[in-house]
C-alpha cells in the first residue's frame, strides 16, 4: 500500500496535514521527529512532509530531523518550521522576523514548480511565523514571495525538495489542498487509491489482535464518534461489547431519553443508563476554572464506568470515541496544550482496566462520519453536529449549578431550532451561557440579567473553522424567543470570531 509520512515536530496541524493526505486519497501515518532516517527509509513511503512546530530551528532545544534525511531520495515537502529546517538543515540561514506575520497573505507563486502547476500565479495564503528563511540553501530557488516575505517558498527540483513558508494544510489557504495534491501525485508519483473502507478492515483487526477473547466497556454518549465507536466494536467483538450511557445533567435538552431509546431499542446494543446527575453537580459545586472542570468530569467518568464495571462481572477493556482533534488540543506528544479533553488529558492514572480502545483515534470529524455512513449509521446521526465530551460544563462560563443548566439548555434548544427550521449552512451551533450580567428593561422594569452568547461555525475537518453568516432574521428570532421565552436572560450576543484564533468551544 503506497503511503505517505507525516513528520510531527510539535505543531498544531500534523494531523490535519496527515487528513489533507488522506482526502486525496493516499494513506498517511504521522512519526515524531526523531524517528530513524533507516526506519524511514525501510518503510517504503513514497513522500514525507515536514510539520510546523512552535519553535525556532536555531534555539537550543530545537527538534531538528536528521539532514541525511534529504539524501535518501524520498520527496520531501517541509511546511513552515519545516521550511525553516530544510534551509537550516541544508545550508541556507533562518533568522528572526522584525515582526510576526499571522493570518490571511497575499502570495504570488511560480506556477513553473511542479507544486504549484495549474494555480492561479496570485492568491491568498495563511501564514504563522516568527522567523523567516533569509538565505537559500545552495541548490535551491525561489518558487514564491509576499511582499514582505522574499522567500515564501522553495525548491530543488532535482532533489525533489521543497518547502513552504506557509500553511497549505489550513482552510485559510484556499488553493492549499491542491498544493498537496500537487505534491502527492507530480512529485512523488502517488496513484491514490486508499479508501475508508480500507481504515474500517484495519481497526476491525487491530481490534481483534488487542482484545482477544475479553469485554470492552463502551461510554455511548450517543453522539457521532461514541456512535461509531460502538459500531465497529460490534463489528469486531459482538456481544463482548457492553455499552454504558452516563447522564450526568450535562447533556441537551430531552437528549438523555431520546440516547437511550435509539440505541436500546432501534440498534439492539447492550445498552446500560446511569443517573449520575447529582453526582457531578456535587463534584463540580464552586468550580470556576475550565481545565479543572474537565479533569473532575473525566475523572467521574471513570469512576462511574469501574463502578459500573464491577456490576457487569470482569471487564478488561474501556473503549472511547476519542478523535484526533481531541488529542492534539490535550498536548500529548509534541503539541503544545489549548485544553484537555475528558476522555484524553482528563483520566486518572490508575485506571482500574487493562487497557484502552480508541479506534478513531487518529481519524478526524470528517473521517469518522464517512466511517459510520459505510457501516450503516443512519445519515441523521452521523451528520448530527458534535458535542464537546464535558457537555454544557464547557459552554457556562464559571459555575455549574442546576439553575445555570437549565437556562442554558432552553436556550440552546431555541438556538438550534431556529437553526435547523431556517435550514442555514453551519457545522455547529449552540449557545453559551456568560459569566456576566447586563443591564436590561423589561416591562418597562429595569433588570440585571443574564448574558447568553450564540456560536455557529463552517469547518470540514474542526481544527480550523470560519464564523458562520447566519441570516440576520434567524438572529434576531432567536434573539427574541431567547428572551421572552427564557426567565433570567436580558441580553443575546452573536460570536464572530474564526478559529484560530478562537477555539470552538468557549472553555
């Protein structure tokens, strides 16, 4: 199977590189950065690309890769600090910039280089720098330039080494996907023919090969990636599945019911319900900060299943819908932490399981649907918009309490009716409950009430993601029902902010 590598030095994006890789339909895995140049050569990849990272190649705990890795006759393509590398590793000089270039950059390309073949010579790239190359390496040319930024990008063809300043792997770049496409099929001469299906046959068997003849506990939340989870864990093991749903009053408005009666009855799963409502209000009572929030959530997740273990007879395994977007956001590896996930950075050490199962763990959002539409997911639940792992807890800003839940859940269940019912393009969408309070008239009373924050976003991969336009009379019908329909909420703002900067998630 022809096979491309990613090169993770601590950036944001490797993965996302690996899924711009995979959309093109080659398979793509991701090493870190101080992998064996031989392993890598034994391992037949017909390409590599180099990541970003947050540091400088010139300070001195870099994560540099070996520079015999550009001589063993592979393609490579390095994306900005592996830019950075190649010049550094090769020869040419890096220093750093007066200032930092961020954001959407007007580029003209040498429509000449093989990466940049049948694009239009200028258009807008996404750049994130601190540094720039400010010599080229011997061999190489200058295959793009922004007026304040010489070298954009670089190449030597004979070599088949290249390099870009900016990012081609982020939706800010528009043409970015056929850079790489580029750089898949004319440079290093990819057929691309991986399917998903090929991922499904592969985490089937590894499912098998780690699990053996033992049980696996399931947390089904009901939301798309614990849902084909628990599909391909049926697919694999059967009846050694036992799935567990958790109502920790942190869910939507009416979700826990309508959870329970699909999976129970429509997918024939073996299928658990908690009650651990009062549970996690108690153990998050007076808590503020938004990463102990999760850790509390993750750590009563836990103990909930081992409780619930110790009721089913022996389990060995725990299995969970982690993503990847889940993973890099936690900081594990090289990446550099934005906020832990509850089912990532939010676990106790001592587990009481041999072991976890996460199958779509280095699959993004987009990836995991197609998965479960090809194994037999219905379109209204594999499309259903994502729901953070900690629930509400990560859209109130400050303190839980059951009142707080409750406001929230009204609002947020007016929000995404008018959403839906309007028909408006957006990924997703939900409201957050402020930590502030605004002055307001109401029946000609003045009141100080409740702020409540409304975001909706566009995104296929939700690692980057753009601010959706909604129609200004959706906003203002669901502004009004927000209002009228819900005690204690004064004041509706709408978010515009992009991610990045922003996350998606307010905590």
């Amino acid at each position: 199977m022809e096979k491309v590598l990613v090169i993770d030095f601590g950036g944001q994006y490797a993965q996302l590189i690996a899924r711009r890789v995979r959309e093109c339909n080659v398979y793509s895995e991701i090493l870190p950065y101080n992998t064996p140049v031989e392993e890598i050569k034994q391992a037949g990849y017909k390409g590599i690309i180099l990541s970003g990272g947050p540091s400088s190649v010139y300070a001195k705990d870099a994560l540099l890769c070996s520079p015999d890795l550009f001589s063993i006759g592979i393609p490579v393509l390095g994306i900005c600090y592996g830019a950075h590398m190649t010049a550094h590793l090769m020869g040419g000089k890096v220093e750093k910039a007066s200032g930092r270039e961020y954001g959407g950059t007007d580029i003209r390309l040498d429509c000449e280089s093989p990466l940049f073949n049948g694009l239009q010579e200028t258009q807008t790239c996404w750049m994130s720098h601190n540094d720039y190359i400010s010599q080229l390496p011997e061999g190489f040319k200058i295959s793009a330039s922004t007026p304040s930024t010489e070298i954009a990008a670089m190449e030597d063809r004979e070599r088949r080494l290249y390099a870009l300043q900016f990012h081609p792997e982020v939706e800010h770049t528009p043409d970015g996907t056929r850079m790489i496409r580029n750089f898949l099929f004319k440079i290093c001469g990819c057929s691309g023919v991986w399917k998903m299906e090929s991922f499904i046959d592969y985490a089937v068997k590894e499912i098998q090969g780690k699990v053996g003849s033992k049980r696996v506990l399931l947390a089904l939340s009901g939301g798309v990636d614990s849902s084909v989870t628990a599909l391909l864990l049926q697919k694999a093991i059967g009846s050694q599945l036992c799935c567990v749903f958790v109502d920790h009053g942190l869910l939507r408005k009416d979700e826990p019911e309508q959870v329970y009666r699909l999976f129970s009855r429509e997918f024939g799963l073996n299928l658990v319900a908690v009650d651990a409502r009062q549970r996690f209000l108690q153990a998050l009572k007076g808590v503020t900060e938004p990463e102990r929030k999760r850790k509390i959530i993750g750590s009563e997740f836990i103990r909930v299943f081992e409780e619930e273990a110790g009721k089913l007879g022996k389990i060995d395994f725990l299995a969970q819908g982690t993503i990847y977007p889940d993973v890099i956001e936690s900081g594990l590896g090289n990446a550099n932490v934005i906020k832990s996930h509850h089912n990532v950075g939010g676990l106790p050490d001592n587990i009481a399981f041999e072991g976890l199962v996460e199958p779509l763990r280095n699959l993004f959002k987009d990836e995991v649907r197609v998965v479960g539409e090809r194994l037999g997911l219905p379109k209204s639940l594999v499309w259903r918009q994502p729901f953070p792992g900690p629930g509400l807890a990560v859209r109130i800003i400050g303190e839980i309490s059951q009142d707080r839940l409750d406001i929230l859940k009204e609002c947020d269940a007016i929000f995404c009716e008018e959403v839906e019912k309007s028909g408006a393009a957006a990924s997703q969408y939900f409201a957050v409950l402020t930590n502030m309070r605004s002055v307001g008239v109401m029946g000609d009373e003045r009141t100080y009430d409740q702020i409540v924050a409304l975001r909706a976003v566009t995104t296929t991969d939700f690692m980057t993601a753009q601010w959706a336009p909604l129609p200004m009379d959706l906003l203002q019908r669901a502004s009004s029902r927000i209002i009228s329909e819900v005690s204690h909420v004064n004041r509706v703002v709408y978010d515009i902010t992009s991610k990045p900067p922003a996350t998606i998630e307010w905590e």
